[in-house]
C-alpha cells in the first residue's frame, strides 16, 4: 500500500492462514492482542477508546505467505506490484458459503484477492491495557493471522454503522453449514481453558478449503495457540484425535 505503513501489528492464537474463520462473528471468542509500532505506541492515543464495546480494524491481507509475522510480510514483497496492489488479484471468484464451486464478481465478496490487499474485520473489545511502552488493546473475535499488520482502527459507532433494513445479497441464499464437534474430555483438558472456546468455533467452521473432497480417514492438521490440533471429518461431523505441543 503506497504512502502507508502499519502502526500495530495483532497477535492471535492462529499463525497459518488455515483455520482462521470466514467472518469474525463466527468465532466470538477468539483472542487477538494489537501492540502499537513504536512510532504509534502512545497511551493518549488511545484515551476514550475503552468506552466503545467494538472496533474496526483495516488491515492488509497475507496472500501467499507461509508464516504469520511481521518478518513474512516482508519478505513477501513479491506478491505487490511497485503501485502496491496485489498481483494474485481475480475479477471472479469462488467463495466458501457458495462451496467453492460458483463464481461471483470480487467485489461482491470479502475475498482476500483484490486488487488492494485491505481487510476489514469488527471486533469486540476487552480492554486497553496502559504500558510503559505504550497501548495493547485486546480484543474478540479476531479473525486475522498472527502478525497480520493493522493500519487503522476506529470505533464502531451503532447509530452510524448499523443498518437494520441492510440485505445481505447472494449470501441470504445460501446459509452455512457448521459442523459438529466431538472433542473427546482428555483431550480437551490439554488445551488452555481460555483458549478452549475459540478453538471450538474454529474447528465448528470448518477450517478446510471449500470443496474438499469427502475423505473421512484423512488426519488434518491446525496450528492454535501454540498446539497441534489433529482431526477428522466425516460428512458434518468433526473428530478431534490428538493434542500435541507444535513444538515437539
């Protein structure tokens, strides 16, 4: 993005782009931490923010890199062209409510692949905590990667952002389909309490690609938090097998 730089970058429990939900509502309790870039890291800038229950946050898409930092960002430099729009653009795509299989105008969709790499996300807000090296605002709902970088964030103001009488388009027709979760007990136990309902809500939204082939022996594998989450699924139903430290 020409002429902008990133003021904070966000830290969520989901370092690949695999498993992060379609729309944030669809995983409320999903943690996210946005630490201000030195330059932006002031406690004034802030005053009065904790008063609004939830944000908008303007970020840039991470098309095509394999990590979730800052450093990958970077280095993906090769995915921009010199004008800093997204060189894997289309003007059609295949959205995941629709399948995978129908094509829609990109501009009809929330797509990752436009001409400009901005996302916009709602999030709810926990709260502001004052460092000495500046704001950390903590927030719900995350759906963005680890080290995904943030450009702006404005309160979301109900009189002005709501619109009771909106229609939802094409995405009225076709309702998600969530799956259901078995997570055996002993395995639940394994993950951090706090982080146990938002991995849930990953894992009911389905973190394959749309249109996956139906192979129930398949064992998929999502990063969260630090754990190797592995799972099955067959037809809506989503088995959770294991629990391991990522690291080991």
């Amino acid at each position: 993005m020409t002429g902008m730089e990133p003021i904070a970058h966000i830290h969520t429990d989901l370092p690949q782009k695999f498993g992060i939900p379609r729309n944030s509502f669809l995983a409320p309790h999903l943690q996210g931490r946005i630490v201000f870039e030195p330059e932006f890291a002031s406690n004034a800038a802030v005053e009065g923010l904790d008063s609004f229950s939830h944000l908008w946050l303007l970020w840039r898409f991470e098309n095509g890199t394999p990590g979730g930092t800052a450093q990958d960002i970077a280095a993906d430099a090769k995915t921009q062209d010199r004008s800093g729009t997204n060189a894997k653009w289309s003007k059609t795509v295949r959205p995941p409510r629709l399948g995978g299989a129908e094509r829609v105008g990109v501009f009809a969709t929330r797509s990752p692949f436009r001409p400009n790499p901005i996302g916009l996300t709602c999030v709810r807000l926990d709260h502001v905590e004052l460092t000495d090296d500046g704001p950390i605002i903590h927030v719900l709902g995350a759906d963005l990667r680890d080290g995904t970088p943030i450009y702006d964030i404005k309160p979301y103001i109900p009189f002005a952002d709501c619109h009771p009488d909106a229609t939802g388009g094409w995405i009225e027709d076709a309702p998600w389909q969530e799956l259901d979760v078995e997570f055996p007990q002993a395995l639940q136990d394994m993950v951090p309490p706090a982080k146990l309902p938002g991995l849930v809500e990953v894992l009911r939204q389905d973190p394959r690609r749309a249109g996956s082939k139906h192979e129930p022996n398949r064992i998929y594998h999502l990063a969260y938090a630090g754990l190797d989450i592995s799972f099955t699924v067959d037809e809506t139903q989503l088995t959770v097998v294991a629990v391991n430290d990522a690291r080991d």
